[in-house]
C-alpha cells in the first residue's frame, strides 16, 4: 500500500458536476484492481480533516511520466468541491490501493455490468480489465448506464472504443427508455442470462439489481458505499449489516464489493 503524495497531471470537468482528475501514480498504486478504492486528502489547509475514498476509475501507462491513476468524481460537498479547483502540478494526499475488488472468474464470458450515476466510476476500470485478461472477441460483455438526465450520463465513449454494448437510460427520459436502469436489466435478462452481474450505483439501484439476480439466479457483486474515516478497519465506521444477522460487514475491509446475497439490503 502506498501512502504519501502524487502529483496531478490533469483535473478535468466532464460535463455537469462531474470531474477527472488524473495523478501521477506510484508503483504500488499500480497493482490497484478493479473495484478497490483509494483515499484522498488535500495537501493545504486542515479541513476537511478526514480522507475521502474514491475508485480507481483507470490505471494506465508504464513509464516515467504516463504512469498514471484516474479517479471520476462528483462535486457534492466541500472536499469534491476543493478537488475540482486543484491544477495540474498541485499534490493530493493518496493512500491504496484498499479495500477488496470485484472478484473476477476465468470462465465468465457473458457479463453485465450496470453502472447508476457516478457509480460508473469503478466500472470502466472493471470493463477495460476483463478485456484484457481475454479478448473482446470471446467476450459479451453488455454494460448499462442509469443516469439522472443526459448530461449525467458518463463514460460512454470509453465503454463504446472498448467494443461494447451499451443501453442507456434516464431518469427524465432525456436520452435512451425515460425508466431506472434496473427496468433494461430485467428485460434484457429475461430474455437471455449472463454468468454474472457486476454493479455499482445508488444504494436503491444496487438493492433492485440483488433482488431481479436473486430471481434469475444469476450470481451477483455489488459495489457498496458508506461514510468512511480510517479506510483501513480501524475506526469500525463503515459497518454494514449483513445478510447473517450475528454479522456486520465493513466496507472499507470486507468490501467495497461484497456478494449480493452477502448484504442485508433494508
Ligand atoms: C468505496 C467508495 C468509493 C467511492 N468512489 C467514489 C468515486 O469514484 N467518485 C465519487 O465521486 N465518489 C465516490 N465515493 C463517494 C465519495 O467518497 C463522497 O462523495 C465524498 O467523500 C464526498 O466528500 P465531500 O466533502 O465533497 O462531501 P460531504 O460534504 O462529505 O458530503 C456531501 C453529501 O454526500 C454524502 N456522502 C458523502 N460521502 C458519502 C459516502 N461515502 N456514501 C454516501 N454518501 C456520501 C453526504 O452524506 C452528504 O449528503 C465513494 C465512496 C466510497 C465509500
Ligand atoms: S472506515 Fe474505518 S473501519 Fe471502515
């Protein structure tokens, strides 16, 4: 795990309140895998005092300057919002790579991924991963996007230059079926299953995706969020109930990505 400063090579508003950051990563940092976190602090100023945790978004390049980690993030509140002013060449305070990721099986060929909002942000690290461990061509991966309205919707370029199949859906029905993305995913189960369901999103996204793969039988990971302060299984904070009642699960160590049935959705 490394945890110290990284430089920022670049910090780009996307579209709406979402932004890029990208920063120049240390080795240890590389062998983050998808679905694990990292946690952030400014460099200036006290507050806000505690990390922040965010996904890896992507990790690319091998060599001097190119090596390099992206995180995809929101502004929502004072950190996000004192991270979307920081400049190429500025530091952030970085430690991960942590937590558990998404755990990838050789034999899952037919994969969807459904992504609601910003949790878009691990899945195309997850997505550009599986490829290259195989090859797009032995591979039918069909990813979803829910967004709010269309200038929510995120990454889909990315997820289209990696070969594809992407269905869309707003909230607002500004682009793709006006339904929740969970509606695309049943219809598109119902009609042919794949081997496994990765997700990420709004607690009510992932709560519905549990319930349609618990009724198809489809084996499914989920991506959970919480409020964090240590990231490392110190401060007991991040605790989740889970499906065995004498169980609390933490998210910072047990998770972020935990087995769908291993969560008590309320
Ligand atoms: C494992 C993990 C991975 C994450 N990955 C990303 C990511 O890739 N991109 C991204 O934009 N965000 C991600 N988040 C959420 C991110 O950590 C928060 O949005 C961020 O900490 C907000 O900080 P802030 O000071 O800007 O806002 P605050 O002022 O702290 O919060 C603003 C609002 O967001 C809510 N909030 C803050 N943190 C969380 C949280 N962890 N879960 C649910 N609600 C929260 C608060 O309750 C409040 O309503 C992730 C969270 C976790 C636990
Ligand atoms: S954030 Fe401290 S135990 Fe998980």
């Amino acid at each position: 795990m490394f945890l110290g400063k990284v430089q920022v090579l670049s910090n780009k508003r996307l579209s709406s309140s979402y932004y890029k950051i990208g920063l120049n990563c240390d080795s240890d940092l590389f062998k983050a895998t998808p679905g694990q976190f990292v946690m952030l602090r400014l460099t200036s100023g006290i507050m806000p005092f505690l990390r922040r945790p965010f996904s890896v978004h992507n990790v690319t390049g091998k060599n001097n300057n190119g090596q390099c980690i992206d995180i995809l993030y929101e502004v929502v509140g004072e950190f996000t919002g004192r991270l979307s002013e920081i400049r190429a060449g500025e530091w952030v305070d970085i430690m991960g790579p942590l937590g558990k990721g998404f755990a990838l099986t050789e034999n899952c060929s037919k994969i969807f991924i459904v992504a609601g909002g910003i949790g878009v942000a691990p899945m195309f690290f997850l997505s550009s991963y599986i490829i290259e461990k195989k090859h797009v061509d032995s591979l039918d991966i069909k990813v979803f996007l829910g967004a709010r309205t269309k200038e929510c919707i995120l990454c889909r370029d990315d997820f289209y230059n990696l070969g594809l199949e992407i269905i869309v859906t707003t909230d607002d029905g500004s682009e793709g079926e006006p339904c929740f993305i969970t509606s695309s995913v049943e219809a598109a189960l119902a009609q042919s299953r794949p081997e496994i369901i990765f997700a990420c999103g709004p607690l009510g996204m992932l709560k519905s995706v549990a319930r349609i793969a618990l009724k198809y039988g489809v084996p499914c990971q989920v991506s959970m969020e919480s409020l964090m302060a240590c990231g490392i299984g110190a401060c007991l904070g991040c605790a989740l109930e889970g499906n065995d009642e004498s169980k609390y699960l933490h998210v910072c160590k047990d998770g972020p990505v935990f087995d769908a049935c291993d969560i008590k959705f309320v």
